[in-house]
C-alpha cells in the first residue's frame, strides 16, 4: 500500500496516524496519508527560524535558478513519493489526482502547467509583486520578514491555488503547507522538485491534519495563507496574520454601450464560467448588465444557458472532459438541494434545466457531477443573484445601472464590457473589485506579473528605515554585508 508520508524540514516521516485516500470513482483506497497532530506540528514551527536562516544563505540568483529548475523536475521527472521508496512520474501524479479529487485529467494537465509556468517564470512573478524591487535588498535590512514560514492553509478543488504560495521560498520564507484532503498530491510534488532542484529541505513542511492542526498553523505561523468557504474563513477574517482567500464571487459587467452587442461577448462569458470547471475563485458567478427596458438580458441569459447546456458530464480520463466530479456524492446533491430551494423565492428561473429538460445532477462512470446552471435572475436582491458554487454557475442579474457597483459586493475579478469613461472611472475607483478588467478579457486569464488575489509580498514583508553611523564618527557600528555607513 503507497504511505504518503509528512515532510518535517523536508525530511520524509511517517505518522501512527493515517487516513486513507479513496478513489471516488469506485472507493478503492489509492494511498495513505500520513496525520500530523497538533503538539508535532507546534514542535516544528518553533524551529523554523533555522529554516530561513538556510533561505538566507543563497542569494536571489540562486533561488530563482532552483524555481527555473523545479519548473523541469515537476513536468518531467519522477520525484519521490512514499514513505517505502516509491516514484511518482508526472503521469501517476495526474491518474492519482484526478482519482482522488475529481478534476479531469485534462484539468490536471493544465494546472500543472500553471505551475510550471509560476516557477519557472518566478523572476516576472516576483518583479510584479515588488514593484521590481532589487531583491538582494531583502538581505540588507531595509525589508523586515514578518515570519519565519509561511503557513499555507488548502483546499481540494484545483492545484492551481498552489501558485499563490509558491513565491514564499524565492521570497527567503520557509513554508508550512496544510493540504487538502483530497488533495495532497501537487503541494508533495511541488516540494520534492523544489528539493531535487537545490532548495534547502529545512524549508519545506508538508502536514496533513485536522482542523486543530490547521489552527496550530495559523496561530503559530506569523504569516499565512487561508483556503475557503464563508464559514471556514469567517473566524480568521480580523487577523492581520492571516490572508484569506473565500469565496471570489467574480463577475462580467456591461456598460450600457455593450448590451445590444452581448452576442459578441458569448464566448468570453463561457469561458469566465466554465473554465476549469467552474471550480476556481476566478470563475465568473455573475453576469450584471444595466436595467435597458429591452429584451437584451434575457435573451443573452438564454444564449448563454443553451451554451452551458451543451457541456457534458464525461468520465474523467475523456479527453474531452471539462466539468469536476464531486468526491463526495452528497455534496452534489447537497448543493443541487441548495439552488432548487432558492429557486422557490420569487425572481429567478434556471434557464439551463428548461435547456436540457432534466435535473442538475449527473451519475457518469461512478463520478457525481453537477451540470451547468445559469440563473435568470429578473430581481437583483435575489439570493441567487450573488452566490457561488463549486462547479460552473452563475446568474444573469439586470439592475439600474446607477446601482449596479453598490449591489455587486465584493468581487474578485470583474471583467467590464464598455467604452463608457464614466463608468470606467467608477469601476477603477470601486474598493470592493480587486481585480479589473477593463475591456473583453475573461476573468479566468490572470496575469503572472501582477498580484492575484492580496500581494504575498506586502504580507510577508514590511520596509524600515536602516542607518548605519561611520566607524570613525565615534561610536561603535556594527559591520553589515552589503550595506554601507552614511556618510
């Protein structure tokens, strides 16, 4: 039976405690994953301060070279992965993961490209993130570390989360990763290829455990990153410590100049909503045009749910496949119960179950998969008008265009379709968007150079004056590599 061990500094251990990792297809048990207990946990993040003393060692250069080397190692080589000895090639690693967490091995594919393209494009990335900060600077004592690791807190739905963590290590910051429970296959690869490319191992802490666990992360971790629903992130969401990534609640927003024209932007709100089977922060959950007194929203919300309506559920290893299996049937159901109780208050339809003339819930080759679902929202305080799930869903909402920045919410990415400068000088200057699209740019198309969701920079880091006094002005002054005394 494959162990998948811990990793305390890097180093492979293997827990008493082990739960198992079932594929969800058939319950089959693909490995076990070792438990880190809260007490084992609190013993390594007190040692950390060592393992940034090891990040510190090498220089900027160095580390990014091990990222452009890791970058390799992830997409080709076979790393290390049980506690026995076992390999893993990068085509175990996509059978495995999609076993366990449902994404379809095309999906599989091109996360891992993502991450391939973070590590090995890391310069660009941490350029974006510092402002082009010369990074040697992070060795002279004019930027304070806030931490000695960074504690990382994720979840199961797609290892393209783990790009956000990445640049912790470039950054001379040790990590300590919670995965998923579905999900500790990209996190374990990611750090036996930053190993097997030169990083010291002191930096890499690996820690499957329970909630008391993840809690011990983030009390103990002077900096972390937070993975999750309303409900998992809303204790946290006052600690300065902690960055929290919930729900994105993303949109794709029409000026006025675009509704008559929303044919041309079909393609743009597919693949806002679909991509990636609907499973990232990023994936578009609304679609807000302003109130024109035509028929122009709900006849895109039906385009659009004829669209959607033609995405398959299909088994996991189809190349073709594009939407997420469920690892836990009653999920599915769970939610499809959510939507259709919502569906009673007044004000809103599901466009796309007129479409196909059948339910949400979809049963294909032992995998649970919910289907498509576009909501015609005709009152924008609707419930559903602003909701997110974890598969492709979203709501067609009309309101006066006047309301329709102070009714969104919070956003993480909205797209706006318009040549309106008016409106254009609202959205740059509204506080709850944090990612804009000005112009036809779906919100699934990130930008590697520019900060996603938070800037892991600005939360690991703060700058501080630093002077030192001449040697001969009289008083004693310590010696620093690479700074010099004021004159």
């Amino acid at each position: 039976m494959l162990h998948v061990p811990l990793l305390r500094g890097g180093r492979p251990y293997r827990s008493l405690d082990a739960q198992p990792l079932r594929d969800l297809r058939t319950g089959e048990v693909v490995a076990e994953l070792s438990q880190a207990n809260r007490g084992l946990i609190a013993q390594d993040l007190a040692a950390m301060g060592e393992a940034r003393r090891a990040l510190r060692r090498l220089d900027a250069a160095a580390l990014l070279a091990i990222c452009r080397r890791a970058a390799g190692l992830l997409m080709e080589a076979e790393l290390p992965l049980g506690s026995g000895g076992e390999v893993q090639s990068p085509q175990d690693y996509v059978r495995q993961l999609a076993a366990t967490c449902g994404l379809p091995e095309t999906l599989c594919w091109s996360n891992l490209e993502k991450v391939r393209a973070v590590l090995d494009g890391m310069e660009t990335l941490l350029a974006g993130l510092t402002g082009g900060l010369d990074l040697s600077l992070l060795d002279r004592g004019s930027y304070l570390a806030q931490a000695d690791a960074l504690g990382a807190v994720l979840p199961s739905n797609s290892p393209g989360v783990h790009t956000l963590w990445l640049p912790a290590p470039a950054l001379k910051v040790a990590v300590a990763l919670k995965p998923g429970r579905e999900e500790p296959w990209t996190p374990f690869r990611i750090a036996q290829a930053l190993m097997a490319a030169g990083l010291p191992a002191a930096a890499l802490g690996f820690y499957p455990t329970d909630h008391a666990g993840a809690a011990e992360i983030l009390l103990r971790c002077g900096r972390s990153l937070l993975f999750g629903d309303e409900a998992t992130v809303r204790p946290w969401r006052d600690d300065p410590r902690v960055q929290i990534h919930g729900p994105g609640r993303s949109k794709v927003l029409f000026g006025e100049d675009e509704v008559s024209r929303w044919q041309r932007h079909l393609d743009l709100l597919v693949a806002s909503i679909a991509e990636n089977g609907g499973r990232s922060c990023y994936s578009a959950s609304g679609v807000w045009l302003p109130a024109t007194g035509t028929r122009a929203g709900r006849d895109l919300a039906e385009a659009l749910a004829h669209r959607l309506a033609a995405i398959e559920a299909l088994p996991l290893d189809h190349p073709e496949a594009r939407l997420a299996a469920f690892a836990r049937r009653e999920t599915a159901h769970r939610i499809s119960e959510l939507v259709d109780r919502q569906l009673r208050v007044p004000g809103a339809l599901d466009l796309t179950a007129e479409v196909r003339g059948g339910g949400r819930v979809a049963e294909v080759d032992g995998c649970t998969f919910l289907l498509p679902t576009l909501i015609w929202c005709e009152d924008p305080g609707h419930p559903l008008a602003n909701t997110e799930l974890l598969f492709p869903f979203a709501a067609v909402v009309e309101t006066p265009r006047r309301e329709m920045l102070e009714r969104i919410g919070p956003t993480l990415v909205a797209t706006a379709l318009t040549a309106e400068q008016d409106f254009a000088r609202e959205l740059l200057d509204c506080p709850w968007i944090e990612r804009l699209n000005l112009g036809p740019i779906p919100t699934c198309r990130l930008a590697w150079d520019q900060p996603h969701e938070g800037n892991l920079f600005a939360h690991l880091y703060r700058q501080r004056a630093l002077q030192l006094a001449r040697r001969d002005a009289g008083a004693p002054s310590a010696a620093v590599p690479g700074i010099e005394a004021a004159p």
